[in-house]
C-alpha cells in the first residue's frame, strides 16, 4: 500500500497519517499494521459494548483509508483521522462526549462527532468517505482509539465520553 500523500488538497503536505500511524503502532508490536488487513482486522465492540464490527487497513483510489465493517454495511474513513483525533483531545485535555449520529442528524456540538464533520478539523469537514454513510465518527473512531492505546473511553449503556491518553 502507498502512503496518502494526497492531503486532498485542503493543507500544506504533511508526513503521511499512515506514518504517523505506523510509529505509534510499532511501540505496541512491530506487526500490528501487517496483521491488521481484510483478513485479520481489529475486532471491536461499540462504546456500550453492545454490537461489535470490524476495522481494517485499505487501499481506495491509491490512498490508504480504514474500513470499518458492521454486519453488511461498509464505511470508509480517512486514515488521517485517527492521528488528528488523538492530537485534538490531547489540546482538549478533558472528557470528551461521542455524540454518534448518523450523516443525515444533527450532532450535538462539541462532540468527537462533531469534530468529525466539522469544518475547522484538519481536513476541513468529513473524516468518513462513503457519501450516505459519512456519519457515526463517535461510535466506531473511539473503540480502535482505545485498542491503539490512544485514548480512555467509557462503556456506559448511552452518553460515553472518551480522552486521550
């Protein structure tokens, strides 16, 4: 897979989210990233542990994106999202509510949700890829967060929170 080095046009190129990504994962195990495809994916479970679904590493349009798979729906984020996530709840330092919603709902501001969608995030609006299917930031980012070791994140029955660590 090649690195994203496509930024889609919206900030100055930076080192590629995957890199980024890569050096977190590789103080964890050197071959998480290889383990972690189509065939053998993160298995996670929802912020109230109620539903699980799957996330791997892909290749879309010659970009790296992750795949998250919950029964037969596919969506699609941009990898980046997940070293801009941990850099802007380390500047937030506290609790931050998830506030998932799907693409068609309103978000509660202020939400990991929100930032997701938001316009004054790196990308500059959607972290999610698959028009239709852009939503739900909050509830499926934050379960690989934690697996990474990125992020504390509650598992109550609603209104979960997460922080970095």
């Amino acid at each position: 897979m090649k690195p994203n080095h496509s930024n889609r046009g919206k900030e100055p190129l930076r080192i590629s989210a995957i890199d980024q990504l890569r050096d977190i994962l590789i103080h964890e195990s050197t071959d998480l990233m290889e383990k972690r495809t189509k065939d053998k994916p993160w298995k996670l479970k929802t912020p109230p542990n109620t539903s699980e679904y799957t996330m791997h590493v892909d290749e879309k349009d010659g970009t790296e994106v992750l795949v998250c798979t919950v029964g037969k729906t596919v969506l699609l984020y941009d990898i980046q999202c997940i070293t801009d996530l941990h850099a802007m709840l380390k500047k937030h330092g506290d609790w931050m509510d998830l506030g998932g919603a799907d693409e068609q709902k309103p978000v509660k501001a202020g939400t990991v949700e929100a930032w997701g969608r938001s316009e004054k995030n790196p990308v500059k609006g959607w972290y999610g890829l698959k028009k239709g299917l852009r939503g739900r930031f909050g509830v499926y980012l934050p379960p690989l967060m934690e697996a990474l070791g990125l992020a504390e994140l509650t598992h109550e029955p609603r209104n979960n929170r997460m922080r970095a660590k």
